[in-house]
C-alpha cells in the first residue's frame, strides 16, 4: 500500500483511529505546528477523529473522520500515507489498531513503551521506535521521522547514537 511520491510532494504521516491526549493527541499536534512553523516537506493526517478536531485543524492535522473497523484499511489507503505513527506516550496494551496498520505493509513509528513497541520490535523490519524522551520534542520527532523517511540511512537496526548524530544536522 506504499505510494509513489513526485518530486515535492510531502511525507504524509498518519495516525490511526480515535486519538485523544492519551493516544498522543498534543504529540501530534506539536509535530504538526512544527512542520507548518518551519516548512518542513512533511504533514500529519489523523486517519479517524480526534478528541478535538477543531483544535486539531488549527494545529495543523488533517481530520479524515471517523470509520468502520471493516473499511479502515480502504481510509487508510485513500489518506496516501507514507507512515502510521503511534503518538501514544502511556503504555498501550495489544493494541488492535496496531494490528490494523500492520496489514498495510506501512512503515510504523512509535515511541518505545508499552505493548507496541514490543510489538514492532519483535516483528523487525523497517519501523522506527523514538525514544520516549522526545515526547516532548516535536523538532526532533520530527526531524528523526523525515531523515529515516526520506534517506533511508537510518534503521531500526542502527544504535540511537547514530540517529542522535543524523537529526543533529
């Protein structure tokens, strides 16, 4: 379900399902106003709905709306995402939305706590797990999510340091 993107086109990161401040909600809306603020060639998409989607558009996210659990993966498809990022910083258990974004075959960032990233961890392949230090640090995730995105230099196979290095410049 990946998307070819043109030149100039922007990174499209999406999270998925009802996203309140408990799933990451003020994460998502933080990366957004920081993409917008500074003209970064990436955007947030909230596949589903928010707990404050007026707020939420202000801050930048786009809202798709809500769905059915049986047509997830048609909105999922249609939002043309380049990656699902789980935003969440309290640690979730199983998480069937997980298992939802998984089937797309995406990329998957998510910080490391919780159920999650266990998750991702034990399935390898090309998903990034944030430290959950940077929570709190829009220009960071940010700047890890797009440089892992974009260059592909970066995987979950290389040691935070070499990441840390990578977003510093």
């Amino acid at each position: 379900m990946h998307r070819t993107r043109e030149s100039g086109d922007k990174l499209r990161i999406g999270a998925v399902g009802a996203i309140s401040r408990l799933k990451g909600l003020s994460v998502l809306q933080a990366c957004a106003r920081h993409a917008a603020r500074k003209n970064l060639p990436m955007e947030f998409v909230v596949v589903g709905y928010t707990s404050d989607d007026i707020k939420s558009t202000r801050a930048g996210l786009n809202v798709t709306g809500p769905y059915s659990n049986d047509r997830a993966q048609e909105h999922i498809h249609k939002a043309k995402l380049d990656a699902i990022f789980f935003a969440s910083t309290w640690p979730e258990t199983y998480s069937y939305t997980l298992s939802i974004a998984l089937e797309t075959g995406l990329p998957i960032v998510a910080f490391d706590i919780g159920a999650i990233s266990e998750r991702i961890r034990t399935l390898g392949g090309n998903n990034l797990i944030v430290p959950l230090a940077f929570a709190r640090n829009p220009q960071m995730i940010t700047n890890m999510i797009r440089i892992w995105l974009e260059d592909q230099k970066v995987s979950t196979n290389q040691n935070f340091s070499s990441m840390h290095e990578l977003v510093q410049k």
